[in-house]
DNA sequence: ACTTCTCTACTTGTCTGAGGAGTTGTGCTA
DNA sequence: TAGCACAACTCCTCAGACAAGTAGAGAAGT
C-alpha cells in the first residue's frame, strides 16, 4: 500500500533540496546549481523548484541573489538538542558549558543587580547544606551556576545553559557516584571567590576562577 | 531616501502579508483570501504572492491546502530557537557568539589539523574576494568563522553556532548596510592573525584576537 | 427528517513560454 | 597593463493553461 497522502511537489522538493545540503553536497556559504538544471534533474518545473526555494528561504537555510545564485546560509535549522546532547561525548558538554558561563560570569560582573548578588548568596548556603545525596548536591550546585548565568541578564546564554543542564546532571551524577567524593571544601572555596569577584564587579577575576573551576571538573573525567 | 537595495517582490508581498497577518487582519486558523484575489490586490503576479506564501509557509505562518485555501497556523514564528533568537536583541546574539568562538578558537589552536588549516586559509582567501556585495561579504565571512569553529572539533560548538547563523547573519548585513563599510582592510588583517595564532597552536593569542574581533562587531552596534 | 450521492464553483498545484533585470567573466581596446 | 564593452549566465516576474483537490448546494434515496 502506498501513501495515501500526496504531499505538493514543491514541499517534496524542498525536503530533497534539504537532505542534500545536510548530506553535505553543498558546503554553507556555497552556490547551488540554478534552477534551470535542477527543475529537469528532480524531474519538476520551474516554479515549483522556485517555490521549494522559497521554502527554503523562509527556513532561513537558502538565501537567493539574483544575478548571481542561490546560496547556502545555514546547514539546517537546529535538529533535536537532546538527540545531539546525548550523542556527544561529555567532554564536549563541559566545553560549551566553560564557553558559555565563563562569559556569563564576566557579564555578570558587570551587570549583576543587588538582588542578583542575594540569590546567588542564597544559592551557595543551600548549595553548602546540601551535601549527603549526590544527586541533591548536583542540584544545589546547578541552582548557584544558573544564578550566576542569570545574573549576566543575556537570554541567549540563559537559555543555552538551560539546555545543557538535564545531559550535565545526568554525568555529574555519575562521575561523583565513582568519585565518592564531591570537591568538598575546596568548591565551596572557589564558588565563593567567583561570587566575590562578582560582587567587586572584577569581570577578569571572575572569568578565570570559572574556568579553572569547569576545568577542574573536566579532568576529573575518567 | 529610499531603498537603494530593491527587494525580491515576493519578499516585499511576503512581508506585507506578515504584516498584515501580525495586525490581527486574519485570526489563526483562519483562511486568507484566495492567490486570485490577493496578488491583483498587491499589485503582483499569481506566481509572486504563490512564492511570498511559500516564503512564510517555511517559517511556519501559512500552511496551505490545495483545494481548500490558504489558512493562519501562527500569528509569529514557532517556538523554537529561531524565535528566541529574533526576539533577543543583536547585542545579546553577539555576546552569545562571542562566548562560542573564542572557547572555540582557543580549542582549534590546540586541535587544528593540516586539512583544518586548509579549509581556513581557502575560506580566509574566498572571503577576500568577495568585498562587492554586502550579502555575498556577510556569507564568505561566516563560512570563515565556521571553518575556526570546525576545527575546534567540538560538535556542540558547531550545533550552536550553526544555530546562530541565520540570525546573526541578517543583523550584520543590516549593520554593515548602515555603515556602509566592512572593516576592509582592518578585518582581513586580524583574521590572518587569528589564523597565524591557531596554526602556530597559540591558544591565548587566537582567543584574544576573536575576542578583540567580536567586540570591535559589538561595538558598532546603534 | 435524515443520509447519501452528484454536480459545480472555487481553490491550490504544476508546467510552459516569454521577457526583464542583475551579476560575472571574457576579451578587446587604448 | 588598466579600463571598458559585451555576452552569457543567473534569478525575477508575469501570463495563460490545465490538473487536482475541496466544500457547499441541491437532488435522490431511505
């Protein structure tokens, strides 16, 4: 039994269109045949293949210039993040996570407000009580980076931590399950230098000890 | 003064019908008049207000069904990624990318590969023909940018900045439109440093440089 | 009264041919 | 060698024709 539902020719095309790009047949930034070769060479017409385009462009994928051509401006419109997360190595994870908060931490400095700095202060006490259940602990200290983060008052970066956060968990947990042992002192140590140095609205004081304390954690990977 | 930079008509159909669709003109769901009666009604062709409708069919305003009409599926762009990114302002999208490239450039300088180096020096040397056409500019230099990101191979890194591609791109070909100028001589020089940085495994130098590069964007924002 | 069928007007989908407009590279000229 | 005209390419737009699908009105049957 074949399909009962006939998709437009135009939106076949477009999908044909997209799995080539994403096959890499056109690299980003790249020109396209023009529509006169591939009409005949996916069998449709001009202006469908014209309005598959369009499609595209609309997607934000293809961008057209007359005279010129059609281009390749983006490989695709982000496929599923937890696919891509859970794909990845973790060692991959902490490094977006170190690009991403070590410059939250640095315009946090700089734009933290005084009732930023008191829910991070609050964070770090209910972090330090936390310190029996692995999995509480991982929490609490989520709960301070993303006060952190939050205090940099960027959205984007808001949102891209909030989306590492579920894969970082998981092997957080994990990796202090082997451990046994949580950092202990000498996080709570540095999470209270880093909350200083945000508070003196020292930008470069605080970039740093965030990074020397995500590159702790990732050499603690196995 | 008006445009210099005339539009496609079926982008300016298709943005007029945004418009339209955003003044609440069509409630969601609700069937658009027919191509018949819209396209007298711009002024334009059928086959221009049938690609204007593609256009935002792609982005996910429109969905059309043959037979039936043309009908309302969202009053803006869907929830995903694309609509954070357009809601955010430029200087939120530029910090973001600031976070992701130099963590990036920092990594390439360490990862690099010879065929790395390659594909950087091929794009550096694309980009600096391409000083014509502000689109054509906006586009060489991404794909320059990517080919730093790739190299640092870190699959979340590209993801994200993959990510910010579309939107990043059209903010900068609005500024650079404004201004009237691209950096020209003084851009193409600090690429040939940051790339200079990365071959020689200079991570310090090839973050500082990006970073320097990046902010010099931010700060030609309105 | 209700269901079912059929027909018709209307809608989008597709193709083709024609000409307009912008870009790019080539080859000629000075 | 530098500058320019031109030709070949590209996408852009329109018009017309017919195919394919939908939905509503009305007829026919139960």
């Amino acid at each position: 039994m074949t399909q009962l539902r006939r998709e437009p020719l135009a939106e076949q095309a477009a999908e044909a269109l997209l799995e080539r790009i994403r096959g890499g047949e056109w690299a980003l930034g790249q020109k396209l045949p023009g529509e006169t070769t591939l009409a005949p060479q996916l069998g449709v017409g001009r202006s469908t293949i014209r309005e598959a385009i369009r499609h595209l462009a609309g997607r934000g994928v293809l961008a057209t210039r007359q005279g010129a051509g059609v281009f390749v401006t983006a490989l695709d419109e982000p496929e599923d993040w937890d696919q891509v997360l859970r794909r990845a190595d973790i060692a991959a994870v902490i490094e977006a996570r170190i690009a991403i908060e070590v410059e939250a931490s640095a315009l946090a400095a700089e734009r933290r407000t005084l009732s930023d700095l008191r829910a991070m202060k609050r964070a770090a006490e209910e972090r330090d009580l936390h310190r029996s259940g692995v999995e509480e602990h991982v929490d609490a200290d989520t709960v301070l980076h993303r006060s952190i983060v939050l205090a940099a008052h960027n959205q984007i970066l808001t949102e891209l931590f909030d989306t590492f956060t579920p894969r970082s968990r998981q092997a957080m947990i994990e990796l202090l399950r082997r451990r046994g042992e949580h950092g202990g002192e000498a996080d709570h140590l540095i999470h209270m230098r880093i909350l200083e140095a945000i508070a003196h609205r020292d930008a470069e004081s605080a970039a740093a000890l965030t990074r020397d304390h995500l590159l702790a954690l990732k050499a603690k990977l196995p």
